[in-house]
C-alpha cells in the first residue's frame, strides 16, 4: 500500500519515530490518564494509527536495520544491568514465586494452544516458541526466538498483529481486575487500601513523572553505558556464531542445543546476568542505563505497533489472535489461580502476569500508574528475569513441537 512517507525516506520516518516516542513520555508524565495506560501502551498505539491512516509503512528499513538490528540487542545489556540474581532473592523472591508460576502456565498455553489449532496456520510452532518466549520475557525473546527458528516473515508479521490487539484487550482486564469489586472481596490488596487512603502524588503531577525524575547523568555515564552495551552484544554475537558453527544439527537435541548456544540473544542475556551479578557493585554505578534502556524499548514498542494493519489482520490474524488469547487466558489462569492458592496479594498477581505477558516496562508501567511504589522495584527485577529465561522456555517449547 502507497503511504504518505515511503520506507526509504530513512529521516522522516526516523522522525517520526523518535516524535511519537517523545509524545507518548510527555503524556505519560503530564496527563493521569495517559499515565494510567502507560507511554509503551501508547507508543504503540501511534504506530497502529499512523499505518493504518496510510501516514508511515507497516515495513522499512529504519524499523528493521536500526530498531531490530540496534536499538534492541543494545537495550537488553542495559535493562539487565538491575538483575543481580542475589538481590533479586532478597528483594523479590515472594514476586518471583508467582512470576514463575505464571511462565509455567504461558509454557502450558503455547502447548495447549499448538494442540488445539495445529494444522490451521503453516508453522504454528513456530508462532508458539516465539509466543512463549515474549510472553514470559518481552518482545526481544520474540525476535531472539523468530531468529533463532527462522519463522517465515509473513507468519511473524500476521503474529505480531494478533499480539498487539490481544495485548490491547489484556491490559484493559488487568486494569478492570484492580478496580473490581469482585476481584477485591476474594484477594487481599494492601497496595489498593493504600493508594485510596494516602492518595496518589503529594505535588499533583502524575506517578511516571515521580518515578522518571531527574537524576545526575554525566557525559562519562552515557559514553560508559553505551560502551559496555555495545561490547557485550559484540561479544555475543562472536560467541554465538561460533557455537552455531561448532554444534551440528543432525537431529532434534542437537538442533536445539544449536540454536540456544548460537543464538547471540542468549548470550547478550547470560553476558549481562555475569556482570549485573558478580559485579554488581559496578553495575550500580552505571548512572542512566535504566533511563536509555527504557528509552530504547520505547523505540521498539513503536515499531511492534507498525505491522498492526486491520486488513493484515481481517486476512491472516484471526486464527493467530485466537491462539495467542489462549496462551494468555492459561497464564492468567494459573496466575489467579495459584495466587490464591498461595495467598498473593492481588497487586502481585496482576502485575506478575503483566510482567510475563508484557514485560517489565508496561508491568513497571502500571505499578506507576496506580500508585503500587512498592512493587516499581520487584516488577523490573522479575521483568528483566524474564528476559533471561524467556529465550531459554521459548527454544525449549520450539524443539519440543518441531519448530
């Protein structure tokens, strides 16, 4: 389709992207309302609009080469940086335990979901390994894993549409789940009680601008961050790339064990987990990387949003949409169900899942929005946890259902 900005006008659209990225931080931090869905949310949420106005192409090289190819792998090393696996044992163990609970159940829904529609989409497998890994980790386990299989770009277009509109509905019940009173009469909410009794921000701006507030960054802090990151992505890819010539792939094990040491996704993640750890107090000294890292997820939640065109999804996604809310639907099962089982608080529950389905930013998101301070912290911890074995599950499920 002919759009008002080509996909070789590289600047417009670069533009473009950067604008509606600044756009959706400043309402985040300005409005309540924008603030309550968060600026991920709607960042993507411009991309769909403007491709489906006929304003920027669904595919261009500026979303592929810099965005996949850069602004991704780069982020990966700096968001990871709060992932000290001893810290996390401290702070968020009882987090952790319902997160995990809720990845076991992502694991059974790409099953259950395989199973029940193979054979309505060529390479639903695929769509399941790829699934698996985003909605315990994040859109970067889905690249890392669409890579790692080498899921037909049609399949992965049509997918990436499905998850968008799903994710859409998903966050809206989680959203309803807090503010209902149903929900509320069977789960204990400390987190809500205090919110409605101390109220949300003592100055009037918004939870995001609280949480996003200025700190001291200098210019050796950038040079530093950006140093490291790009180190460890190039490290990565070295060391994938010789595995992936070293282990042959003769049949199904060796196949996976192929993929997951050749995959340079993999080793960004274990390379980050080494030094957020074992130099953890470094790690700590490393001044905005949380700020450039989110930034840089901005720009990837923008370029999720522009393959969500309505007649891509009119054509090919309904099955895939279906096959994606099952997925989601057994790992809210699982959530609730467990949670309850184990008496979490429902804050915990609704974020966990949120930090399974999509991610740390739009888990930590909405700990900001609602006024959750005390969970900001665990929900990027267990976030970014998923990152780290996101990849691993999704290769896992892949080999499994022969990807």
């Amino acid at each position: 389709m002919q759009t008002l900005i080509a996909a070789d006008n590289h600047w417009a659209l670069l533009a473009i992207l950067f604008a509606s990225t600044f756009l959706a931080i400043f309402l985040e931090q300005k409005y309540q309302w924008a603030s309550k869905i968060s600026g991920a949310i709607i960042t993507l949420v411009i991309a769909i609009a403007l491709v489906n106005l006929g304003v920027i192409p669904s595919e261009a090289p500026v979303f592929d080469d810099f965005v996949w190819g850069y602004a991704v792998p780069l982020a990966i090393p700096l968001l990871l940086l709060q992932t000290d696996l001893r810290r996390m044992h401290r702070e968020a163990g009882r987090f952790l335990a319902i997160f995990l609970i809720g990845a076991v159940g992502t694991v059974v829904g790409a099953v259950l979901a395989t199973v029940l529609l193979r054979g309505t989409v060529e390479g639903i497998p695929g769509a399941a390994a790829m699934m698996t890994g985003s909605y315990i980790g994040g859109g970067v386990n889905f690249t890392a894993l669409a890579a790692a299989f080498n899921v037909d770009a049609n399949l992965k277009a049509s997918t990436t549409v499905a998850d968008n509109l799903n994710m859409a509905i998903y966050f809206l019940v989680l959203l309803s789940a807090a503010g209902s009173a149903w929900f509320r009469k069977r789960y204990r909410h400390p987190h809500i009680d205090d919110v409605l009794a101390n109220g949300k921000s003592d100055t009037g701006e918004t939870l995001a601008a609280s949480y996003w507030t200025k700190k001291e960054t200098s210019l050796k802090d950038i040079a530093w961050n950006m140093t490291y990151a790009v180190i460890v992505v190039f490290l990565s890819k070295l060391i994938g790339g010789f595995f992936r010539d070293l282990i042959p792939a003769d049949n199904w094990f060796l196949k996976m064990l192929n993929t997951f040491f050749g995959s340079e996704y993999v080793w960004i993640t274990n390379l980050s987990l080494l030094w957020s750890t074992c130099f953890s107090k470094q790690a700590s000294k490393m001044r905005g990387a949380q700020e450039i890292g989110t930034w840089l997820i901005y720009l990837f939640f923008f370029v999720i949003g522009a393959p969500a065109s309505v007649g891509v999804l009119i054509r090919n996604a309904p099955i895939l949409l279906l096959f994606c809310m099952i997925i989601v639907l057994v790992n809210m099962l699982f959530c609730f169900l467990g949670g309850k089982l184990f008496r979490f608080d429902l804050e915990e529950i609704i974020l966990a899942s949120n930090a399974n389905i999509g991610g740390p930013t739009t888990a930590a998101g909405m700990a900001i929005s609602q006024g959750w301070v005390k969970l900001i912290g665990p929900c990027m911890l267990v976030g970014t946890f998923g990152y780290v074995i996101g990849t691993w599950l999704g290769i896992l499920v892949g080999s499994l259902l022969g990807a």
